[in-house]
C-alpha cells in the first residue's frame, strides 16, 4: 500500500475508534476497539477490524451493531476527514486477537499444569 494509503487507512481507523467512543451511546461498544483497517486502493471500501473485550457481550451482536451503526459512522466520518471519497464501512471481528488469546491460554496451561481453571 502506498504511504499516503497507509496515512488515510490510519486516520480513518483512529477517526472511526474516536466515533465508535464519543458518539455512539449503545453500552455495546464500550469494550470495543478498532484493531486494524484494510482499504481498498480506490479508497472507495474500507473494512474495519475490531475486537470486543467484554465477554458478556456476544460478538455477533457487535457485529450486527456496528454494521447497523455503519452509516452514521460515515457520516460522521465525513466531519473529521477531508478526502474526496469516504469509504464505505464494513467491520470484521479480529480474528487474530482472538487465536492470540487462544494461543495465551495454552502456554498458560503449558507452564501451569496442575491449574484448574485454564487461565
């Protein structure tokens, strides 16, 4: 990705996280953070990646809010950033924080063998 891509992917992450904090109320996000950005080379699509540390929060149930919020957010994006195309917005749940944590777990069990509980 060229530099000034990886500048505008960036700036659009950081707007987006800002957004996802400050201007969207449903307590659903307040354990989510934007954990990466893939834009496309038109800059026309971007999918954001996010993680949710709350674990009474099902993912899916983000997901579907986030999706559902996707419009708004643009829309707010359109405030924060100056480009000629806003992109539009899908969101990923991060997969790879999630088989990181999984990794986590095991060395834990692997230093700890007589623990019970797996954390």
């Amino acid at each position: 990705m060229p530099y000034r891509n990886e500048k505008i992917a960036e700036t659009i992450k950081c707007a987006v996280a800002e957004i996802i904090l400050t201007d969207l109320q449903d307590p659903v996000f307040h354990f989510v953070t934007i954990t990466g950005i893939k834009l496309s080379s038109d800059l026309r699509q971007a999918t954001l990646y996010f993680y949710n540390f709350d674990e009474k929060v099902n993912n899916n149930i983000v997901l579907a809010h986030l999706n559902h919020a996707a419009n708004f957010i643009r829309n707010r994006l359109k405030e924060k950033i100056i480009t000629r195309y806003i992109p539009q917005l899908n969101f990923k749940l991060d997969e790879l924080v999630l088989e990181e944590k999984k990794l986590s777990n095991a060395f834990r069990r692997i230093q700890n063998p007589n623990s019970s509980n797996g954390i």
